[in-house]
C-alpha cells in the first residue's frame, strides 16, 4: 500500500478526526450558558441566550397566578417629551430590551439608550 508520510511519519485521516472533534467539543463547551440558580436571572441576548431560547429559570410565576399579574412600574421614554414640529415618524418600533446585574437595557424610537 502507497502511504503517505511526513519526513517518515505516516499520515492519517484518524489523527484530523480527533482533532476535530475535541475541537468541536471545546467549541461547544464555551457556548453552553452559564448555569442560573434563578435568583439572579440574566436575559444578556435577544430571546435570553446565544440559543434564542427565550427561557427564564423564575418559578414565582405559574398558570394559577398569571391572570393575578398587575403592572408595577412603568417608564415614559424621554422620546416623547421631543417638541411636536420636531418629531419624524420612526414606525411602530419595538425594541427587545436586555437584562444585566440587575440592570434593564432598551433602545428608544429616536435612538437613546436608557439603563433602568
């Protein structure tokens, strides 16, 4: 059998195989969200995490006590304190805000960019 060789040593697919898949592993490992005991749930990407999973670990709210919810707090955008004459028409803009250290991070229709 004609095999191929580096200054003698033989060359194998099995070696490139290997390689491949403990890089793939590693790769993988690293994009795995952190665990979250729920106390201090962080929602860092659109959709909560890199996998869009929309998930948050909270268990204060069920199916019995949805229809119980109120609001507790609400927040006027700075937006609409822009005289009248000044205003442009941005659309029906919707922006997916983020959750950090307790922090809440939005875009407004006129590009500010409060933390709550």
């Amino acid at each position: 059998m004609n095999e191929k060789t580096i200054h003698g040593t033989p060359i194998t697919n099995r070696g490139t195989s290997v390689v491949a898949t403990l890089g793939l592993c590693f790769l993988l490992a690293a994009c795995r969200p952190a665990p979250d005991d729920g106390a201090t749930a962080n929602w860092p990407h659109h959709g909560a995490d890199h996998s869009s999973s929309k998930y948050a670990p909270h268990g204060q709210i069920d199916r019995g006590n949805f229809s119980e919810l109120e609001i507790a707090w609400s927040w006027g955008s700075a937006d609409s304190r822009i005289d009248e004459e000044l205003r442009y028409f941005t659309g029906d803009y919707r922006a997916t805000p983020i959750f950090v250290d307790g922090v809440l991070y939005t875009a407004t229709n006129r590009a500010q960019e409060p933390a709550l």
